[in-house]
C-alpha cells in the first residue's frame, strides 16, 4: 500500500495488557505521535512470563465463577526459541553478561523473559503509559470514538472516550479441552497445561498427557522424571503410532490419538493399546477470548475463528478504530507484534491506509475459502506459520493462497506500513529451531547445529551498535 498524503494525525488510543504485545504497541504508537493509556489487570508488565507458583482453583478452568490466573507459564519452562530470535529487533534479547544473577542460556528460564520485558519497558520509559491493576470490562463503538470502562483493584469503575482500542490481552489464558468420547465417566484426574505448574502431584501415577508440540513434549517429560508412566497422546501421528522415546525416559510412551475413557479408568488409543490411567493432563491448547468487547454483535468468535480480520489484525467495519496485536500464534510472537503495531500506528496516523471496507472482506472471505477448499477446520484460521512437522500443520499465505512460511505474511505487513523484511537469519533459526524441537524434544535447548545462524545474528547486532560487546569473543566462549 502506498504511503497515504494525509497528514500525520495524533490520535488517543487506549492499549489493552502491558505483556509483550502491549507494551511494544504502546512504543510505537508513542513513537508515531500518538498519546496512550495502556490498562493491565496485573501489578507489573510481562503478562504470561510473570509466573504464579498458584494455578486456578478449578484445574480444567471450567468453573466461570473461579478467579482467572493469567499466566500459563510453568516452573522448569525456558524458551522454545533461540533467544536472539525471540527479542524485539532494535532491543536484542541477549545475555545480561554483566549481571550473574540473570540466565545467559541460549534458551534461557521463563524468569529471563520477564527480566526481559522488564529492560524493555525501562529504555523505552514505557510504564509511565501503564495503569496497573486497572482492568478493562468494556470496550464499545460510541459516535465514532470507543468507550473503555475500567475497573481498579479497588471496585472504582471509569469510563474513557478513546479514538481507537488496541487489544493486547494476551490468548493463552482461556483453555481448550479436547472432547474424549466417554470422559464423562473416567474417575481419574484431569488437569490443563494452564493450571500444571510442577510435577510432584503425579508422583507414582500412570499419566496420559494429550499434545505433543512444545507444552506437550515439555510436560510430559517433567512428569515422567517422577511419574510411574506417562503416554503422550498425539493427533498429529499415525493411527498405528506406538513408540518409546530414547533414553533418558524409559517410562515414556508415544501414541497416536485417544479413542476412548471408560469408567474402569482405561483410556483406548487408536492404536489399540490400553493404559489405565490416575491423570489426564491436555496440552491441547487455548481459546480466543474477549469478554469486554462489545461489537454490537459485529465481531463474534466461531470454533476458535474470530469473525472477521484482515490479515488479523484490523475488523473491516470497525478499522482502524479498533485492531488486534498478537493474535497469530506459532514462530517469532514479538517481532510479529512490533511489525504488527508498526502497522496499527501508522494507519492510525493516516501514514499508510487501508483498503476499502470491501477489499478487506473480499480478501478475508477468500482466505476461508481455501481453507475450506483444503478441508481444513476454522480453528485453523489464526494458525499461521506453524512449521510443517506434519501434515496436519500447514504454513498459508492469506494474499495469494499458497503455502509459505510465516515471515511472508510478516513481510507483507512490513511492506505496508514501510519497516524492513524479517533478518534472514531470524526466519531461519526459527525454522530450524522448530525442526530440532520435533526431531529432538530432549536436548534440542542444549545442543544445536546452527552456529552460523547465531553468528550472522550477533554480527547484524553489532554492526546496528545494538550490543555493546565484541560478538567475536562472545561467540568463542559459546562455542
Ligand atoms: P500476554 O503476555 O498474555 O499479555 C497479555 C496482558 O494483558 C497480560 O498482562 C494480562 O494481564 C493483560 N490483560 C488481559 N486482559 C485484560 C483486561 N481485560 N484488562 C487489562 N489487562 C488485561 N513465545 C516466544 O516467543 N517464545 C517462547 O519460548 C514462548 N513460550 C511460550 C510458552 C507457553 C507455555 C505459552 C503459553 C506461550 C509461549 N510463547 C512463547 C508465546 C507467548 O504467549 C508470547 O511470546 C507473548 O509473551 C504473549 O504476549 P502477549 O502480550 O500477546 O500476551
């Protein structure tokens, strides 16, 4: 899209949650002249990498009535991604080499993200944005300008007139629990990934976890170090699938999917083989979810598929008044909400522009399109760039109907709003990170074969004046 000829407009927008996505949203839409207030419900920015030792009452997170606990992070958690992949890309996430109190891994604990997202918020003075413990309840189309109410920790509720709304309210909070035929009956324990936090409760139990990507391959092995038996169960494997990982879990089993539970506490994999079990614990993902917005009735959420979105981020009949930053999971998140937020701020401004209301439904019908055309379910629709480990995963491209990975799209976005492509290096430590995680869930944090890449990736830092030490030396001493 072409740059717009309008002049630059100031606009008041409201950001909802100071976790990754807010708080880089609330610095570029400061950095593009605007003003901004951005609401988080917690104490401190981070969001799900502030973790709490205390999950939800409700293991399943069923019961309406239980009070929501955000993160979903649990104790022994470190980064699925290279870290130097992982970090905004003027900000770098590398080693703290100063301070022996942080993690200088390659893929360092939860607690380094925070601290993290916490150097972030403090170079770029973002905080002075944020209104902690204050959370959104409402946000609705009021004469053109958006109507926030909010509510502090003190019951003290507030209505604001905003020009635009910026959701950043994080997705991994709201769980999903895949429907096993007979569960109903099943006398054993069931828990989601959000509520698990260590592994002690299944001290001496027979464990089936449901999930095998990254929470799934992680969970399951933190059980088995003290669990009896743990057995993975996998939609993304063949029917017939029944194998025991390498060493060091011997008490680990890898299905295919689960076919039955039954009262006398057996669970039936399609493979035939059956465990009676004393836990179930679903690493089988989460739910969008929004329960302070009111669209009037224009927006809604089908089997996981939030109607309607170009290139999820702006709802045609509502753009750019309100827009979503962080909803595409899968691969790089923060760079994705830095291009993304980018591209909200300078639409907001009148920078760049829009299509018309038309061309964007157009585009987003033609997207459903061909994933209906593929057979592929709708909660499929935000799951771009998942790397192509089996043929359940696919990478999309919602421009042209093809198959790509996610930095096109990322790309895309970056044309439109006039930001540099992803780093070349970036976009491959991804996929090549993802390729280790599958073919080797046990060490693929520890031991790696893309040195290059973190080579390339140092050296674009220090040639930016991103870092301040010498990345040569550095390198020798990881090596
Ligand atoms: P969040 O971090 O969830 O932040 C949302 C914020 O909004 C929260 O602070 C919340 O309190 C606030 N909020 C919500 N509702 C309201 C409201 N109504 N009013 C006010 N405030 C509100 N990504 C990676 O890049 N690397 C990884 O290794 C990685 N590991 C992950 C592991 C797990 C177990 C999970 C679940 C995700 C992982 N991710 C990882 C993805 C991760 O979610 C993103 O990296 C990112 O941190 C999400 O940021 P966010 O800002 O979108 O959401």
């Amino acid at each position: 899209m072409a740059p717009a000829q309008n002049p630059i407009i100031s606009q008041h927008v409201a950001v909802i949650g100071a976790g990754a996505a807010g708080l880089v949203t609330a610095r570029e839409l400061r950095r593009e002249g605007h003003t901004v207030v951005v609401f988080e419900r917690e104490k401190q920015v981070g969001g799900l990498w502030i973790y709490s030792p205390k999950p939800e009452s409700d293991p399943l997170s069923l019961d309406p009535t239980r009070s929501v606990v955000h993160s979903s992070v649990y104790e022994s958690l470190r980064t699925n991604l290279p870290r130097e992949c992982m970090g905004f890309t003027d900000f770098p996430f590398v080693p703290r080499l100063e301070d022996e109190s942080r993690d200088s891994r390659r893929y360092p604990s939860h607690m380094e993200v925070l601290a993290y997202l916490q150097d972030f918020a403090r170079a770029f003075n973002l905080e002075e944005m944020v209104r902690f413990e204050t959370e959104v309840v409402r946000v609705e189309p009021v004469n053109e300008k958006w109507k926030v109410r909010s509510k502090t920790s003190g019951d003290c509720s507030n209505d604001e007139i905003f020009d635009a709304v910026v959701v950043c309210n994080g997705h991994y909070t709201e769980p999903y629990i895949a429907h096993i035929p007979g569960i109903k009956l099943w006398p054993g324990k069931q828990i989601h990934s959000h509520n698990y936090r260590v592994p002690d409760p299944f001290e001496n139990e027979v464990v089936v976890v449901i999930g095998n990507f990254a929470s799934g391959a992680d969970i399951s092995r933190d059980i088995a170090k003290v669990a009896k038996e743990v057995h993975i169960a996998s939609r993304a494997r063949e029917h017939d699938t029944y194998e025991k990982p390498p060493m060091p879990h011997s008490n680990l089993w890898v299905h295919s999917e689960i076919d039955t539970a039954h009262e006398d506490g057996s669970i039936v994999f399609k493979n035939g083989k059956v465990v009676y079990a004393d836990s179930i614990v679903y690493c089988t993902g989460y739910k969008y979810y929004f329960p302070f917005l009111d669209t009037n009735g224009y927006m809604s959420i089908d089997e996981n598929r939030i109607e309607h979105l170009y290139k999820h981020v702006f709802p045609p009949a509502l753009a750019p008044g309100l827009s979503f930053v962080g909803l595409p999971g899968m691969g790089i998140q923060f760079v994705m909400f830095e291009i993304q937020s980018k591209w909200v701020a300078s639409v907001l401004s009148g920078r760049f522009t829009l299509p018309s209301q038309d061309k964007m439904m157009e585009d987003i019908i033609s997207s459903y399109e061909t994933l209906d055309a593929l057979s592929l379910p709708k909660r499929y629709t935000h799951k771009l760039g998942k790397i192509q480990v089996s043929p359940l995963y696919y990478k999309y491209d919602y421009m042209s109907n093809h198959f790509v990975s996610k930095c096109e799209y990322l790309n895309w976005i970056a044309e439109e709003c006039g930001c540099p492509h992803v780093e070349h290096w970036r976009n491959q430590e991804v996929v090549r990170g993802y390729q280790r995680l599958v073919s080797h869930p046990e060490t693929y944090r520890d031991e790696w074969d893309d040195d290059d890449l973190m080579e390339e990736a140092y050296n674009d830092f220090a040639n930016k004046k991103l870092i301040s030490f010498n990345p040569s030396y550095f390198l020798e001493s990881r090596t």
